[in-house]
C-alpha cells in the first residue's frame, strides 16, 4: 500500500458567492451606508426637539457683511460671539461625525488569511523540532504559558499604558494625520490594540482612510474583548522577521528554544525586532547589530522605570543576547519527508482531524521517531545504494530500498522511504509492493503450534511442538485429508526449498531455524489456511496485503510492508501481545493536548507460542552469524522471494533490544509497471547479503 500526501494548500477565504451561513448572516445585516443613515436619524430624532428653542438665539450668531456699526476693515471681521459659535459648532459637528461613524463602524468577521494560518511543527521523540509544513511559520500560544517578563518587555517597547488606554492613542493618531497631510506618511502612535487590529482585520496600506477606520474598530475591540485577550492575540500575530509571525516562532527562530524559556534580556532582544526586524535583527550586519543593542538596552531599562524589572535583575543583563546566526530549527526534505508523511495520515486519522482542521495548522505533533535511530537507518541504506550503483549503475537504477525500525510497543522509531521525498514520494517503508516470501514462515510457525493440526477430516486438532517433524525433502507434494492438493488447472502442489535441496525429515523448530521451505507449505495446510491468515493478520499485517487463501500463501504471496513486517516480527519479541506501529505519541494544538486514538496491546498468540517462535528466529540469527551471536542476543531471519525461477526480493527482519528492524530490497521500474524484476545481484548473495549488512548496521552491529 502506497501512502500518498495531500498536497498542502493553503486555505482560501469563503467567497462571497459561496452560499455560506457567514454569508447569509452577513446578507441579512443592514449595509454601512444604512446603519449610518439610520444613526444621524436616531440623534436627529433625539436632540432635535433640545436644540429647536435655541434657534432664534443662533440665528443672531449669523453674519452679516458688511458689519453695521464699524467701519473700515472692521466690518468684515466676525465678532467674536461668532468665532466662538464656530468654534463650538466645528466641535460638535466634529464629535456628531465621530458618533455616526463609530455606530456605523462593525468589527470584521473575517480576520486576515495570514492571521489565521498556522503551521504545523513535528518534534523527534526527544521533543526537539523536526520539521513544519505550512504557508506561515506561526503557533499559537495561550497568554498563561507566555511569561510575564516577555509580555512586559513588549509592553515597555510598544505601550506602557496598554492597560489603562482605550484602545487608541489620540496624540498618535494626530501624529500620523498630520504626517500623511504634510509627508505622505502614516507613521508613529498606534497602541497595542491598533496593531492588532491592523494584523488581523486590515491591510498594511499606509493611507488616512484606513488609519481612521482602525482606530474605530480598536475602539469597539477594546469595549468587546478583554486586554489580556488582545495582548493574546497581538503577540501570536506580529511579525518578527525571518519568515515567522508570533512570538512562539520568533523565540523558536532566534533562541532556538520555547517562548515559555525565553529570560526577560532575549524577550526585550525580540521585542525590539517589533519595530523593524529588518533594522534591528542583530544578524544582519553591524548596522542592525549597534541598533539592536541600543533597543534592547532601552527596552530594560523601560521595564525598570515602569516597575516589572527590579534595578536587581536588570543589573544581571549586561551581555547582549546573541541570537543564532541563522533558523536551524527545522530540516525538510530528505527522509524528514517521508516521516512527516507518515505521521500526518496517523495524526489525521488517530485525532479524528479533518484536511481542513488540519489544513488550518496550530498542531504540534510529537512523533515516535528516534533522531539517532534514523540517521544510522539512513545511513546505512545510502551507503548501499551508493555501492550498488558503483557496481552496476544499470540494474542499480531500479533498486528500492525500504526499512523500518518498531520498538515492541509499536513505536515506529526509524523509517527509510527513498532517496529523497521531493524526487520520490513513493514511500518504500510502507509500500506493500513485493511478496515477503520466506521472511513469511514464523507466522505459519506460530499459527500450526497456536491451533494445532488436522490430519483427518472432522477429527480433533492434534497438538504440535517445535519437535514435531515434518518432511524437508524437496518437490514433496502437498496433502489434504482427502488426499493431494490440487490447483485450479488440475495440477498437483508441490512444496519446494529455495536451494533445491532436501532435508528429510526435520523438526519445525530446525526447519525455521534453516529456512526450508516444504515442512511449512504443508503445516499451513494442516493448520488450516485461514488459521494462518487470521494468526498473520493478528500479529501485525494488513489483511489487504495477504495473498489467496491457497497453500503458496504459507510461501510467502502475500506483500508486507516493511512496517508491517517489523511489527509482526515484534509481535514474537513482545511475548505474543502486537501493539499496531504508531508514529505519533502526543498532539497539542496552541498548548492544549488533543485526544487520541491511542494503539493498544492485544493478544496475537499465545506467550509460550512467542517463545518458541523466538528461539527459533534466536537460532537462525546463530546459525547464520555464529561470531555476532556470541555477544549480541539477537533473533533474526533472512528471507527470499522467488518469480519465475529468479529471485526478485531479499529480506531481513531482526530484533535486538526491544526493536525489530525488517529490510527489504527489490527493483521496479516505476516508468513500466509495478511489476517487480530480478535482483541481478543487487542485493547480494550468502549471509551476509545487502539487506541484512544494512540491519546489522542500523542496530549498530555494522
């Protein structure tokens, strides 16, 4: 089975002509240009009757030119009775405007794209960052898990009184008008709240219109929303350069590390990166390196004076925080990919996470993969490709290379998927592709000594131990109760061994141990093939990779993927209980923990049929590599598949330590068909072949 990504878009607003219920409520609301309609009729309704009485008296401020009574320049020159009716007719005209524009003012319902897309992060099982998928490189973070410090540095850089303010700065807004009028600039003066409305709900335009309209929405969000609300939002919105929004991402992006570890010196370093990160990000030359320290001096010394900052502590940042040079924080491309794969479909499907939710972002994703166990895995699988491409570069062309590595409790701790996740997005690790062959014969094993035999039709199941004999002879002809089998063209089965060789008679414990073949065709038989079936499918393979229920199932017909194939094999060293391969231990999303489907144990076999199946496996590693097997207690069996005469897959799937690694090897050519083609040697020949070296190193044996 071939995973297959959706391709990571980014999400596109709601049209208008979507038919939506947002817009159908936004249908039914009256339009700007009614509401205020609707609010001058309201105040006129209202003061008009109050102001009708004082209308003689106003009538006395109107002017009359030229003036009678004065004479020369006089004359024209209004009294001052009527400057000062001007002067208070401009302001309530002023205040009456302010009031239909404020009615007439609705916060967006919408905020901004880029406002709410986030990425989604994925962490190697040691909790440090692996890779990220997403337009923006923004997380969410809830203000408790903010700390104090880093809010406070925030708050000294851009507005100290944010607590006490409306939500707008009158000497600001007066400041950028009359920039706009006399440069052509709106700069300077916005609060806390203005920024964020101008992040989430407006464009970046510099023009007065849009000042203006920022600062009615800034008022009405400060009536609405709490302070702590917005400061929320604004610091999970703001741009702090290199490609990140929010303060999770910028301390992530500079220190390397979670805002919640971030001191009060590298939150004022951030905080000044407020102003500009393009001026004040240190990295960025001497010039932005002087600007940032001096900001960040500042930015301390605020905090003192407004009182969040003891002389104490701030007497201990003397050493300006250097960030790291550049973003090292994420990795993509390579086998992160293929990990990334692997654990959105889990995630996805673990958390009951739709495209669209997922889509969305905001989700941390703490995946089961060992950052060391998959630089070796990787390496290992490099080496191999690059020796058998120097050796026939030809027939190399076509090699595929999959392997995985599951703990015993079903974490997936190391995959190899190809060669690269943007030139390949087949993922070998998990591509039920090839037959598994001889690798298939412990789960005929454990399904003959978990059920036992039938020898007669309707008779009882007759027991069957590691001793019980089975004959190992070459091209025997398999039986029934009734008598041989036959296949549908009317030809009789028979069993034959990879080297044509015959053993005579054999115990089912040396049988595995050796690898012969023709014992385990006909124990499947007697077992009963859907016993052998529902035992494979039990200790960990998919029931859609098995082959026909006919007795070349017991050979190995059916297709595993090399997952699937380490967790069944895990499944033996486990005791009996399979635990099904998970890539994902934890989801969080913007700090709070998402349930999960978590993957539980459940009996596969017996624990007495494990241990026998495991001594078995325990020899053949023995037999096969007698100097390792002195001082490493592994279990491990190489397997084989066989087409037409002409092997076409190579397998080993080993355990040691509590983690079962399975390696295949095989050539497709994926511009002709899915059809797999002979080895030709690619994978080596004896013992020691390709994909048991590429075990033996990844479970640091090599």
């Amino acid at each position: 089975m071939q995973i297959r990504v959706p391709e990571q878009r980014r999400p596109e607003p709601e049209s208008a002509a979507s038919g939506g219920r947002a817009e159908r409520r936004r249908s039914a609301r009256p339009s700007a240009r009614e509401r205020a309609v609707g609010a001058w009729e309201r105040i006129g309704a209202l003061v008009g009757p109050r102001i009708e009485p004082l209308l003689p008296y106003a009538r006395k401020l109107r002017p009359m030119y030229p003036r009678p009574g004065r004479t020369g320049w006089r004359r024209w020159v209004p009294s001052w009775r009527q400057w000062l009716g001007a002067w208070l007719g401009s302001i309530g005209l002023t205040g009456l405007f302010l009031v239909v524009a404020y009615a007439a003012t609705d916060i967006p319902s919408n905020l901004n794209t880029y406002a709410t897309q986030q990425d989604n992060v994925y962490f190697w099982s040691d909790g440090t960052p692996m890779a990220r998928t997403g337009w923006v490189q923004r997380q969410d973070m809830p203000l408790k898990d903010i700390p104090v410090d880093v809010r406070w540095a925030v708050l000294a850089a851009e507005n100290e009184s944010f607590y006490s303010d409306p939500g707008i700065s009158v000497k600001g807004i007066a400041r950028a008008l009359y920039r706009t009028v006399g440069e052509g600039d709106t700069e300077g003066g916005s609060t806390i709240t203005q920024q964020y409305v101008k992040n989430v709900y407006l464009t970046q335009n510099q023009t007065v219109s849009r000042k203006f309209t920022e600062a009615m929405i800034s008022l009405k969000l400060d009536n609405k929303m709490s302070k702590d609300q917005i400061l929320e939002g604004y610091l999970n919105t703001s741009w702090f350069g290199r490609g990140t929004y929010g303060i999770q991402r910028a301390a992530q992006a500079y220190y390397g590390k979670d805002v919640g570890q971030l001191n009060a010196s590298q939150a004022a370093m951030l905080a000044g990166l407020l102003k500009g990160a393009g001026l004040y990000d240190p990295t960025l030359g001497q010039a932005n390196h002087k600007r940032a320290v001096e900001r960040w001096s500042w930015i301390l010394d605020r905090m003192v004076k407004i009182g969040k900052l003891s002389p104490t502590e701030r007497a201990k940042y003397t050493k300006f925080p250097e960030p790291i040079a550049t973003n090292k924080v994420y990795d993509t491309g390579n086998q992160s990919d293929y990990l990334v794969e692997l654990a959105q479909q889990y995630a996805k499907k673990s958390a009951h996470i739709s495209d669209k939710q997922f889509d969305l972002g905001g989700y941390q994703i703490y995946t089961t993969f060992d950052r060391k166990k998959e630089g070796t895995l990787t390496k290992a699988v490099t080496e191999a490709r690059k020796e058998a491409k120097a050796s026939d570069l030809k027939n190399a062309a076509a090699a595929h290379y999959g392997a995985a590595s599951v703990a015993t409790d079903g974490r997936i701790v190391a995959v190899y998927g190809g060669p690269d996740h943007r030139t390949q997005g087949y993922n070998e690790s998990n591509a039920t592709t090839v037959p598994a062959g001889s690798a298939f014969l412990p789960f005929v094993y454990a399904a003959g000594l978990q059920n036992g035999i039938h020898k007669e039709r309707g008779g009882a199941a007759t027991d069957v131990l590691p001793e019980t004999l089975y004959d190992g002879d070459d091209k025997v002809p398999v039986t029934t109760p009734d008598g041989p089998y036959w296949d549908r063209s009317g030809k009789k089965v028979y069993a034959k061994n990879d080297d044509d060789k015959s053993y005579g008679q054999i115990s089912l414990a040396n049988a595995l141990a050796q690898s012969v073949n023709t014992p385990f065709m006909q124990l499947g038989v007697d077992t009963g093939l859907d016993k052998v079936r529902s035992t494979a499918v039990a200790s960990g393979l998919l029931s859609e990779s098995m082959g026909p229920q006919v007795p070349a199932l017991s050979m190995g017909s059916s297709t595993p993927s090399a997952i699937r194939m380490a967790g069944g094999y895990a499944t033996f060293a486990a005791g009996g209980d399979h635990t099904e391969p998970y890539s994902v231990s934890k989801i969080t999303r913007n700090g709070r923990r998402i349930a999960m489907d978590t993957s539980r144990p459940t009996r596969a076999v017996r624990d007495d049929v494990a241990e026998d199946v495991e001594q078995a496996l325990t020899e053949s590693f023995r037999l096969a590599h007698p100097t390792t097997a002195l001082t490493n207690a592994a279990a491990g069996k190489a397997g084989s598949t066989y087409a037409s005469g002409k092997d076409t897959a190579a397998w080993y799937t080993g355990t040691l330590s509590k983690v079962t690694t399975s390696v295949v090897v095989y050539r497709i050519d994926l511009n002709k068909s899915l059809e797999p083609l002979p080895l030709k040697g690619i994978a080596g020949s004896g013992t020691d072949n390709v994909p048991y070296t590429v075990w033996a190193q990844a479970m640091g044996l090599g």
